[in-house]
C-alpha cells in the first residue's frame, strides 16, 4: 500500500473540522498579577504564587 503524505495544516478531521484542537490553549488562563500562562484547574500561580480563581464560561 502506498504511503501518502499530508500536510498537517491541510489534515480534516470529522465533520470537515482541523484534526487539531485548540484544547491546549484553552487548558490555559493567564494570571491576572504576572501574566504567567496558569493550568485551568490550578489554584495558585507557579510563577508568583498569587490565588487564581476559577473561571466559568
């Protein structure tokens, strides 16, 4: 069988839709006192320690 190749910018997933999510930049917020990139379900910043709430929505 021949191996074709696809350009991952040109790949389509399900429904027409990029392959690629954007569920890696969404798993992010920034820190509202640094600015440091803060996992969503992280309680406090690595960066400075400051609370990070939650946000819905």
């Amino acid at each position: 069988m021949a191996k074709h190749r696809i350009s991952k910018e040109g790949r389509r997933g399900l429904f027409g839709r990029a392959s690629r999510d954007d569920l890696f930049e969404r798993s992010f917020k920034s820190c509202d006192h640094c600015g440091q990139d803060v996992y969503v379900l992280a309680n406090d910043c690595r960066g400075c320690g400051t609370r990070v709430e939650a946000r819905v929505g």
